[in-house]
C-alpha cells in the first residue's frame, strides 16, 4: 500500500538501537581523531541521516564533505561498475579523511573510494559504516569501524532505500520477500 510500513517484514535494529550505535562509534572516533581535525566524507545518499547523527557524537573539530559514488545502477542491485556522479569539494592532500557509509555491501564502493582518496595523496583513509554485511563482500576492503554486522537481507530505512524510497525511516527494517518479488517479476 501507501503505507511506509507496509512494507516492512519486521524491525532489525530500533532507533534505540542506531542511537547507542552512534553513541559508541562517537565515542571511538572522538578517541581516535583527537587533533587530527579529519575530514569527514558522507557518501551520497545513503549516508546522510547516519552521518547527522554520528557527527553530532564526536567530539572533535573536523570538516564535513560529501561524494556521491553509485554501483547500484538500477536502485536495487549493484550493477559492478562504479560512476562518480559527484566529487569532493576538499582537497584531501596531507589530511586524514574518514569516509561515512550506511552500508558496506560487497565493498565495490567503499574499495572505490578508499583507494581515489589514498591516491590523491590522503595521510590517513579510514571509514566507519552504520552496517557491515560480510556475506557479501567481494573485494577486500577493511571496515575500520561500524555499527552492527547485518546478514544477507534487504535492509531499508535510515538512509538505505529501495528504489530510491524508504531512506527516511527511523528504524531499520527488512524488506517484505513479497515487495522484492514484485520488482524482481515485473
Ligand atoms: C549503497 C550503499 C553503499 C553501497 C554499498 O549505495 O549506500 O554506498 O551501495 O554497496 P557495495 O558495498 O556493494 O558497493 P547506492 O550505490 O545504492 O547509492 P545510494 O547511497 O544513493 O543509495
Ligand atoms: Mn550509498
Ligand atoms: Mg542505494
């Protein structure tokens, strides 16, 4: 139906959950990037309710930049080739930049954006995910920090979507097998 919920086979991590996630990411990153004032990079879109919440739990001076790297070519699945769809604004020669994801999936994106970082000559490339789905994982990239380790389910709200929807939900939910089935048959 219309209605968001309805959508929803049942309720991975509440917004309890995210807070306390965010709380001790903060609280690590705000350990680890004393003085360092890092450049803090959301990856567009799914990043940005992840990044506010996180950010606003570290205590360190830092910049915010944002970079917009797509593999999920339809909206649904990873389509196996990365687009630069927007760049950074920072020059990140020399800084110490962490990379903010909701998810890291088979790590096509964040391998992507780890390694374009590092060769423009960063001091330090790191990342923090929300999410770590392992099973997944295609291509070796270190998850530096995250939230919570999430199986092989589809997973939407609080920035990860389906079909571009969804993001704004306050929980993380997995997605009916019945609303998949419709897209994948259609
Ligand atoms: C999703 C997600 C990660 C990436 C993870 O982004 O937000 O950025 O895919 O998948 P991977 O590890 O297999 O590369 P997407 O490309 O769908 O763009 P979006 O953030 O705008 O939804
Ligand atoms: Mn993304
Ligand atoms: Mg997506």
């Amino acid at each position: 139906g219309d209605n968001i919920n309805d959508i929803i086979d049942h309720k991975l991590f509440t917004e309890e959950d995210i807070h306390n996630m965010c709380v001790r990411l903060g609280k690590e990153l705000t350990k680890d990037y004393a003085c360092k004032k890092p450049i803090v990079v959301g990856a567009l879109k799914g990043a940005v309710y992840f990044l506010t919440d996180l950010t606003r739990q570290m205590d360190v001076a830092h910049q915010l930049d944002f970079i917009d790297v797509s593999s999920y070519g339809d909206g649904f699945e990873s389509s196996g080739k990365i687009k630069v769809i927007t760049d950074l604004s920072a020059d990140v020669k020399d800084r110490d930049v962490l990379i903010v994801e909701d998810i890291v999936d088979t790590g096509l994106t964040m391998k992507y954006m780890k390694d374009m970082i590092h060769e423009r000559g960063a001091n330090s490339v790191k990342c923090c995910a929300l999410l770590n789905k392992e099973a997944r994982r295609s291509k070796d990239v270190t998850v530096d920090y995250y939230g919570s380790k999430v199986g092989d389910e589809f997973v939407v709200g609080y920035g990860l979507d389906f079909l571009n929807m969804y993001r704004n939900l306050q929980y993380i939910g997995v997605l009916k097998s019945e609303v998949i089935q419709k897209y994948v048959n259609k």
